[in-house]
C-alpha cells in the first residue's frame, strides 16, 4: 500500500524525452484581413498653439487677505510646533525625574 508504484519501463520516460509533444504545423492567422499595402509615414499635423492667458493680477484688497491669510497659517503652524516640543519637553523632564527617584530608591534600600 505504501510501495511506490514504478512505471514499466517500456511507458517509462527516458531523461532526454519531453512528456509533452512538440508544437507543430501550428499556423498564426493574420492580425488584419484587410489587405491594405503599408504607406510611408506623414508628417505630423502641427498642433496650434494655445492663447496666451492674462497674468494673474492683484489687487490691493486681494494681496492684503493673502498676506493676511499667510501670516495666519504661519502661526497656527508655529503655534502646533512649538506645543508638540513642549509636550516632548515637559515628558522627557518628568521621565528624568522618575529615573532618579527610582535609582535613589534601589541604591539605597537600607534608609528607609
């Protein structure tokens, strides 16, 4: 039951055989049907070109709200800044202060 079951070796391959048979007399139909002759390239058709678009123009109303609104990003983003090094600061403080109390506190356990 747990025998492999060999091949004879009349139907068993031989290493210099294929199992699957060759591919031949296998013929590719045409891409195309339509029996046109190739032509020689054109040139390419020359693209117009676009209108010229007007400068952006400011006026003092527009250039005053985005002066405006620049200084206002700037500081939110400064404001963000600087709270998040603040945080980073106040924690690795509070992570100091909690070394040193527990190194005093396992160097020392006599005095208590």
């Amino acid at each position: 039951m747990f025998t492999p079951k060999i091949p004879p070796p009349d139907t068993a391959p031989t290493p210099g055989t294929s199992l699957v048979p060759p591919l031949t007399g296998l013929v590719h139909p045409p891409a195309c049907t339509c029996h046109h002759t190739p032509t020689a390239p054109t040139a390419p058709v020359p693209v117009p070109a676009a209108p010229a678009r007007p400068a952006v123009r400011f006026t003092p109303g527009s250039l005053l709200v985005a002066a405006a609104g620049g200084t206002a990003v700037v500081l939110v983003v400064g404001t963000v800044l600087v709270s998040m090094l603040l945080a980073t600061a106040i924690t690795a403080a509070s992570v100091a202060v909690c070394a040193v109390v527990l190194r005093s506190l396992l160097n020392h356990p006599n005095n208590r």
